[in-house]
C-alpha cells in the first residue's frame, strides 16, 4: 500500500512541476534549452560529447570556454538573418495556441529588432509600421500569456547591411499539460530547425 501511495505522489510531483523551455534565436542561429526544476540542458542544437580521455584533459579548458560562451550569450545580443526566423513563427504560434486557455508562464520575453536601410524616409516608415505591429501584438499575448518580464524594442541600423532580429522567449508549463502537445508540435519544429542548420551549411533542402 506504501509503494502505491509513493508511486502516486510521484505521479502526482511530476504532473505539477514546472517545466521551462527557453528559446533563443541569435546570429548563431535557434537554440532552445529545456529546464527541470534545478536541472538545465540542451535541446537543440545538441551538445556534442567528446571521449572519456579528452574531456578529462580538456575540462578545465572546456568550463572556461562554456562559462565564457554563457556569459557572451547573455551580453552580446546579436540579431540573425530575418528570412530565417520568419518560417519559424508559425510554428511557435500553432505550438502556443494550445497553451492559450491553459494561461502558459512566460518568465522572459525579449525582442530586439535592427532595421536596415540607407534610405532614412523608408527607414522611419518600416520603424513606424514595426511598433504598430509590436503595438497590436503585445495585447494579444498578454491576454493569453502571463507575461513576467518584458522588453521589446526596434531600433534603425543606418549602416546595417541587413534587418536583424534577436528574440527570447523562456516559458514554463507543468508537465501533465506539456505532454498533450508536446508529440503534436515537436516533431514540426524541430524539422524546421534541421532546416535552417543545413542551410547554414549549404546544403539544399528539400
């Protein structure tokens, strides 16, 4: 009878504890990373393992390296190309509208967008058109989303060759919720992913 009631607390821990996802997309193209609780990791791209003998000799240097990656990652927001990240929306869109009634936590939101142009006219009309849109989206989410922490802001890159986005979202759910839409969604985003990763390479995709 203990053993059950055990196994059912268990149950029971697990379909209540938060589960996070923090969602990045950079210069270095989507990272997203999964949280537990204390527990952090990746989830896409994967973290390469190294053999038993080099990471030995290499885990002071690695620890470093990492911590400075870290620690770059959070200061330097650098913005990718913007014609990657546009077939990505929808996707992260369809993945929330499952969440929206379910009121999903959105710790952090943070989006910087770069617009370029040597034109200052159009440059300021494109300014102009991207608060309006930022102005009409904000709204929505926060109707559906319990937005903690947000900082949104669009700035004009005169000597920009490109339009840059960074974006970041860190959102947590419990897990009993997560799990109906997880098998739904997680297989189209990430094939969506592999395809940006073998387009960075130069490979074709078909």
């Amino acid at each position: 009878m203990i053993g059950w009631l055990i196994a059912l607390a268990i149950i029971v821990l697990l379909a209540v504890l938060p589960l996070g996802v923090s969602a990045i997309y950079d210069t270095g193209g989507p990272l997203v990373r999964w949280m537990l609780g204390p527990f952090r990791g990746n989830l896409y791209p994967k973290e390469k393992k190294e053999k038993p003998e080099k990471q030995k000799k290499d885990k002071s240097k690695k620890t470093s390296k990492t911590k400075a990656k870290n620690e770059s990652t959070e200061k330097e927001k650098k913005g990718g190309n913007v014609s990657d990240f546009f077939p990505l929306v929808d996707l992260i869109l369809d993945f929330l509208r499952d969440f929206f009634s379910r009121k999903l936590r959105v710790k952090k939101l943070e989006l910087d967008l770069v617009l370029a142009g040597d034109d200052p006219c159009d440059l300021a009309v494109n300014y102009g058109r991207a608060w309006a849109a930022l102005g009409n989206l904000i709204p929505v989410l926060e109707r559906f989303l319990v937005i903690k922490k947000r900082d949104m802001q669009v700035r004009c890159g005169f000597t920009a060759d490109k339009t840059l986005i960074y974006a970041r979202a860190d959102l947590t759910i419990t897990v009993g919720r997560l799990l109906a839409v997880a098998l739904r969604h997680g297989i189209r985003i990430l094939s969506e992913f592999l395809k940006i990763t073998k387009l960075r390479k130069g490979g074709a995709v078909k």
